[in-house]
C-alpha cells in the first residue's frame, strides 16, 4: 500500500544505515525550515528504510518559486537528479516481467506493480499538499534488489479529494494541424477506507513535414522529387490504482489500466517541376487502431518473522495495422502494395518476494514466473491496376505465434559494512522455453545466471559513490521471429527463429556530489560487455532478418548537473546541464569491419535555463540541445537519420492565471529539419556497388505549446 504500510522486519537494519545529511542547501548544516526531524519517524515504521539512509532530504518549501503542483513537478527540480524510467522491473516500460528494479523512484519505500504506468506517471497524480518530504537514498542502502545510484522516495500521505488538470494543446507552423486534444484530468482522495487515484488521459501529436529529396543513381543521373508527410497519433486511457488494508498489517494495491491508440500517416513524394524524367507520384499511407488493458496488483502482509509481497499482471493488446502504396509513373500502369498486420500480444506474471532480517542484514527471496506471447497475422498484398484493387500475394514466415514460458529465482541480501559503506548482493538465475509455430515452428530452452553487487559509499558529506556490477539478460521483441514489411522504406525483414535473449555484463559507476547552495551533480560511467546482440543480419537468399552477434561493447559517460545562479547575484535562476558521450563497437555481420550500433548517438548535449522573476509570478527560460546522430545499417543499405541536430526552445510562464499555471512556449526556434541520407548498394554492402543515393530534407517549422495546469 503507497500511502499506509504495515510494519516491516526491516527496521532492525535502518537503524544502523547511514544518517540523513544536511538537505541540499540548507546553511551550516540547519535543517530546513519545517523538514521532519529523522528522529520523528518511527523505528517500526517501514518508510524508515529510505528515511535512515537519506542523503539529501527536501520539502515542498524548498520548491515553493517553481510553483509546483504535484509531486512529479518537485522531482523535476531536484538538483542534479534525472529521472530514469527504465525498461522494466516494475512501473513503466515493456522490460523482461517485473525481476529487479530499475526505476530510480520510490513511493513510500515501494515500487509501483504496474508494467503501463511508471512511477513517474503516478507522482504526475499524487498533489503537492500530500507530499510529505522527498528523501534522495544510495539504492544500495535499500533492501530492493537492483536499485543502485541515487533513488527519490517520496514520502506522502493521502487527503481529502482532490483533482489535477493538465491541458496542452499545441499550435505547428509547418504542414501539421494543431493538436487540441493533449491532456489528463485526474482525482485522487479515500472513500471508505480506500485510497485512490483515477485519471483520464489523451496523448495527442501531430506532425507535418516537407522539403526536397533528391535521388542519385551510380551514373551520374539525378532525380529531383518534393516530399511530404503527416503523422495524427492519440492515445486516449484511464487508469485508476487503488489502496487498502485488507486486514490488520495486510495491505494491497490495485492497478487498472486501459484505452485505444489511433495513429494515421500519410507520405506523398512527386517529381518536381523541370525534371526531365517522366512525372512520377507516389503515395503511402498507414493506419493502425489499437485496444489494450492492463490489470495488476500486490498484496503485503507479515509471515513468520519477514514479510511476503505477492505480485500479479495480466495484459494484452491487440494492434491492427494497414500501410498502402501507391506509385503513378507517366506511361506505366498504376502500382503499389498492402501490408496488413494483425497482432495480439500478451502478458502474465507472478512473483512472490518474501523478505526479512537476519544477523544485521536485510534478505530477499524473490520467485518469477512470467508468460508473454505473440499472434500474428501478416498479409502481403500488390495493387492490380486492371482490377483496381490489391491482391494477395505470397508472403512466407508472416503468419504465426511466439510463446516464452520463464521462471526466475533470486536471493539478495543488504548490510552496513560501516557507518559509510553499504552492499548489495543478488543471485540466481532464470529458466526459460520459447516456442514458435508457423512456417518456421521450433521449441527451444535455456538456463540464464543473473545477479548483481551493488556498493554505495558516502566517505564525505554530500558526496556519494554508487557502483553496480550486474549479469543482465534482455527481452525480445516477438515481432522480429516473424517476417514484416515497411512500405515507406521500401524494406522487408524474414522471420528468424534462431533468435536468443541478449545478455551482458554491466558495470555502473556513480558519483553524485552535493555543493549546497550552488546546486548538485551527478557523474555516470557505464561500462556493457554484451552477448548476443540483436541486429540486422543477412539471411540465405540475399534477405535480411533480425539476427544475434556473438559479442558487442557499449561505453558511456552521462553528466547532470544542476547550478543555482542565486550566490552569483541571479536571485531565482538555475542552469541544468546534461551530457552524453558514448563509444560502441561491433563487428559487422555484412562487411566483417567493426563499428558503432546502429542509431547510438555518440554526443548529446542540453542546456535548460529557468529564471523565476522573485516576488512575482512569472518565470521565463530556454532549452537547448545539440547531438551527433549515427548511421544504421541493412545488408544492402547505410542510412544516417535525424531530427534537427540544434534544437532551441524558449518559454514564458505565469504561475496564477485564475488559479492555475500558464506556460507558453515556442519550439524549434533555429528551425532545424528532419534529415535523410541514405546509400543503397546492389547487393551487400562493402563487396556491391551503389544502386543509387538519396538526400532528403524535410522542414518542421516552429511550434507553440501551451501548457495550463491546475487543482480543483
């Protein structure tokens, strides 16, 4: 239960847990004005697990110039912290079943037993007035397995009913319409013993695109064409999580979950005006309708000196999608294709994590059994000009199912080495059978070890070392056991079932250093020695197919930094920095050269920049950011895609216009545009020679946002 939890076992060990600093700017070690004092929380209360170990400790008056009207809008001005949604283990992303967490966000000392929302969904929820403080913890302080690095809890009780709105239609200068429809209303409060949390939810976008592209063949002949595009993409659910004690120390949770997707593309590309080849007009289209729920929940309760949480998910989705061709050439008959994919995917889990204290340490038994499958229906069709309509045409491996039965066990155990230095130990291993019917039906198993051992030290004050050395083992996407085709690319990919989960060794260093009033930074190196890697690959039969390569390296650095400009004479204004550098290496399954993954973008850059004006209602700011895109690779073709490389963004804010905050902003102020290169060989890559070269251009324009948000 997030907002009221029974007693736990744990409370033995957070006694003797690092003791909470000095918050992020309070002045000669003074807590904050109207922070809880640690000791006002009690021994048996299980919140205490976090409270103990907190290295940082802030309130809602810490953030009172910002405004902020639920508790996602305080994280996101926690100095020098960024929110990672993860890819799974609970709350948020389609990761490998629930196993260890890998959001850096708590809720009362817990995470969220939901795969479709985040913890950062729920926090955008729970109202600035039940937020009690947040505390900023060593992951490996705590007894949940897989945490590492610095982790918010957030620390809330429920109230009275109340309500949240946000609103945030957006206004596009380039070929898009506006998109009115982005937004979520939600309620949350207690009713008959219940705490809950419903809300209402659209995500609304919009999209139009259009420039020049140009085709250039290996003899010199150049083909110049105009290209447009549109996206309409809405996503319209309602979710509802509720709290409750079942019975004295029994506490359970409820997550519902679900809506439709409705996502409409057009593309039209013509031959220009003075082009002496012959007009040419082609056009795609695409429509996808998607219906998806998701329902899930855990229940808490003491059990022979520990305590047992059980975990329940049960989800599905169901995703028809069509994209159409078209292609008028002057002199030919009309041509073009249809794909048709029909596809129900699917999700179940159940877990059991059984935890309790034992000679100064904090144990974890956790069990995992998750099923997920796949069914699929995909359909080629070409156009008949005499007929005027498609026609169904071979397309093998594009019908089928997937099924992965796993089953994963782990032990953990936490403890204090001394006043400063806390570990973390996790091992066990997984189980798993994938099977596949279809043209290429096969039935295979493996046996994976994972575990990890996380170190948190803290040799000074405001200054926290986090080190992560973890065996991780990836999920797959279904969708690539079985063939499909994009239209647009002109690209089409067999089905593989030989395909393997990656796996790969992982280790993460973290240093985060407090400077008090001038703000707080975060350094992140990340070291990935990875098996099995999943890439494009070349089949028999000259095709290409997702496809596993034995070996493959990942290095990075992430830098996050907050600087208060306030001790420079700046009252009220902050600079966030993030930094990203990244190296990768892989041998290619083409050419046998190595190089970077596909997409891996080596440099990125942002600058925000916020000045709220003191003693008024107004803010003012700008974004900023700038990235190196990286190529990616097919057996026949190398393409490097990107967005504007420089993005800038300004904005101007008024925090009571009848009661809520006004936030109006224009994006893309450079009018950056979205770029195409790309080099299609005739046949493989590094041994055929070009076919033909491509060169697009597409401009975006500029955007107005306008974002109100308020309470009722």
């Amino acid at each position: 239960m997030l907002f009221q939890h029974p007693a736990s076992a744990r409370a033995a060990l957070i006694a003797a847990m690092l003791a909470p600093a000095a918050p992020a700017w309070a002045q000669d070690g003074e807590p904050l004005p109207d922070a809880p004092d640690a000791t006002e929380v009690s021994p048996q209360d299980p919140q205490a697990a976090a409270s103990a170990a907190a290295r940082e400790i802030y309130t809602v008056a810490d953030f009172e110039r910002f405004a902020p009207r639920n508790a996602l809008d305080l994280i996101d001005q926690i100095p020098g912290f960024d929110v990672d949604q993860g890819g799974g283990g609970g709350g948020g992303g389609g990761g490998r079943g629930f196993g260890q967490a890998q959001e850096n966000l708590l809720i009362n000392g817990e995470r969220i037993s939901s795969k479709s929302n985040s913890t950062a969904d729920q926090l955008s929820r729970i109202p600035v007035d039940n937020v009690v403080r947040i505390e900023v913890v060593d992951g490996a302080t705590l007894d949940i397995p897989g945490l590492s690095g610095r982790v918010a809890n957030l620390i809330v009780r429920q109230g009275g009913a109340s309500g949240q709105f946000r609103w945030r239609p957006e206004w596009n200068f380039g070929t898009a319409p506006a998109q009115w429809f982005e937004g979520e209303i939600s309620l949350s409060g207690q009713l008959a013993g219940v705490d809950y949390t419903v809300a209402l939810e659209n995500r609304d976008f919009a999209r139009g695109r259009q420039g020049p592209s140009i085709l250039s063949d290996a003899l010199g002949g150049v083909d110049e064409r105009f290209n447009t595009a549109s996206n309409l993409f809405n996503r319209p659910n309602i979710n509802a999580f509720l709290a409750f004690e079942v019975a004295p120390q029994v506490a359970a949770n409820l997550n519902l979950s679900g809506g439709i997707e409705i996502f409409d593309s057009e593309e039209r590309e013509v031959r220009v005006a003075g082009n002496p080849l012959a007009p040419f007009d082609e056009r795609f289209f695409t429509d996808s309708d998607e219906w998806f729920y998701e329902i899930s929940g855990d229940v808490t309760f003491p059990l022979g000196g520990g305590e047992l949480k059980l975990i329940a998910l049960e989800s599905y989705d169901h995703r028809d999608r069509t994209s159409n061709s078209l292609l008028d050439t002057a002199g030919l008959p009309t041509s073009g294709s249809q794909f048709i994919r029909v596809a129900d995917e699917g999700e179940r889990i159940g877990r059991g994590e059984y935890s309790w204290g034992l000679w100064g340490a904090d144990w974890q038994l956790s069990a995992e059994a998750a099923f997920n499958r796949l069914d699929q229906v995909g359909r080629l069709f070409a156009f008949d000009p005499l007929a005027n309509e498609y026609v169904e045409v071979d397309f093998d491996g594009g019908v089928g199912g997937v099924r992965e039965d796993r089953y994963e066990a782990l032990l953990s155990v936490g403890f204090p080495v001394t006043d400063t230095l806390s570990v973390q130990l996790t091992g066990g291993g997984e189980y798993s059978q994938l099977s596949q019917t279809g043209d290429n039906s096969r039935a295979r198993s493996f046996q994976r070890p994972k575990g990890s051992l996380n170190v948190a030290w803290a040799p000074a004050d405001g200054l926290d070392i986090n080190l992560e050395v973890a065996r991780r083992v990836g999920q797959l996407d279904f969708g690539d056991f079985l063939a499909s085709v994009d239209l647009s690319e002109e690209q089409e990919n067999a089905g593989n079932a030989n395909l393997r989960p990656q796996q790969s060794w992982d280790i993460t260093l973290e240093i985060a250093k407090n400077f008090g009033e001038w703000g707080s930074a975060t350094l992140t190196l990340v070291d990935e020695e990875i098996e099995d890697l999943l890439v494009i690959v070349p089949t028999e039969g000259g095709g290409s197919a997702r496809g596993n390569l034995e070996s493959a390296q990942r290095r990075g650095l992430e830098f996050v930094g907050t600087l208060q400009l306030g001790p420079l004479g700046f009252t009220g204004a902050q600079l966030d920095v993030e930094l990203e550098l990244e190296e990768s290496s892989l041998v290619d399954p083409v050419t046998g050269e190595e190089r970077r993954f596909d997409r891996n973008r080596p440099f990125e850059l942002g600058l925000d920049f916020r000045h709220d004006i003191p003693r008024t209602d107004l803010a003012w700011g700008f974004a900023f950011r700038e990235e190196e895109p990286a190529p990616s690779f097919r057996v026949d073709e190398e393409s490097i895609e990107f967005g504007p490389r420089t993005f800038g963004a300004v904005f101007v804010e008024h925090k009571d216009v009848l009661g809520a905050t006004a936030n109006v902003r224009i994006g893309n102020i450079f009018n950056g545009g979205e770029t195409l290169r790309r080099t299609v060989f005739d046949g493989p890559r590094g041994s055929s020679p070009v076919l033909f070269t491509e060169e697009r251009l597409r401009d975006r324009g500029q955007s107005i946002t306008l974002t109100l948000t308020g309470n009722f």
